[in-house]
C-alpha cells in the first residue's frame, strides 16, 4: 500500500501512513467512534422521549373521546399533562380560514382562540 499524507478525522492532525489507515492512532479511532456512538445514542434518546409525548398525548384523547367528551379546553389538556408542542399532522381546517386540524395519530383537534378544543377521531382508512 501507498504512504498518503492526510487528515486525522479525530485531532485534525496531519499524518501518513498506509493508505487505509483512516487514523492517526488507536486512540484517535477509538475516541472518534465512542463520540459517533454517543451521537447516536442522544439522538435516539431525543426520538424515544418524543414518542412518550405523543403516546401520552393521545391515550389522554382517547380518555377523553372515549368517555364522549368531544370539547375540552386547552388549560384542561394541559392540567392533564398534554404536551401541545408536538403533533402528527396538522392541515388547514375547511370550515374556518383561520385555524387548523391538528393530528394525534387517529385523533385529531382543533384549537380555538378562546381556548376550546374540540376533539375527533379520522375515521379508518380500508386497506
Ligand atoms: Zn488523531
């Protein structure tokens, strides 16, 4: 194999050797693939923790729903811990220009600005 001077993707540092060798020690390779690991895992820790909230979002509709509640309010869904910052869709609503349809899997709600939620449930769509 051919001596290449190039780049250690860790320290930055300049370095030759084999041309496969991606770095410039053991302990660059090391260090430069745990920082990846941990990447990886913040990021799937971010995704995890996101999905309780819209698991917890809508198993507090269904209660609702269920139950046959189909307006509550916004500070009620917040008292029971709803987290409006995330959602699964979200459309404008056909029946007034200025609000929208947002989504919870298959429930959706729409905000009023006097604070109202009026909640529904998409109905299901055949295979
Ligand atoms: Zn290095």
């Amino acid at each position: 194999m051919e001596e290449e001077k190039r780049c250690c993707p860790n320290c930055n540092r300049p370095f030759t050797g084999r041309s496969d060798k991606k770095f410039c020690s053991d302990s660059c390779r090391t260090m430069f693939n745990n920082r990846i690991k941990r990447a990886c895992r913040t990021q799937h820790g971010e995704l995890s923790r996101i999905d309780r909230i819209l698991k917890k979002n809508h198993a507090i509709i269904e209660r609702l729903y269920s139950r046959g509640e189909r307006e509550t309010t916004f500070t009620e869904l917040f008292g029971m811990g709803f987290n409006f910052e995330y959602q699964t869709s979200m459309r404008e609503n056909p029946d007034t220009a200025s609000s929208y349809i947002i989504g919870c899997y298959d429930y959706t709600y729409v905000i009023s600005r006097d604070g109202r939620v009026r909640l529904g449930k998409r109905s299901v769509i055949p295979l």
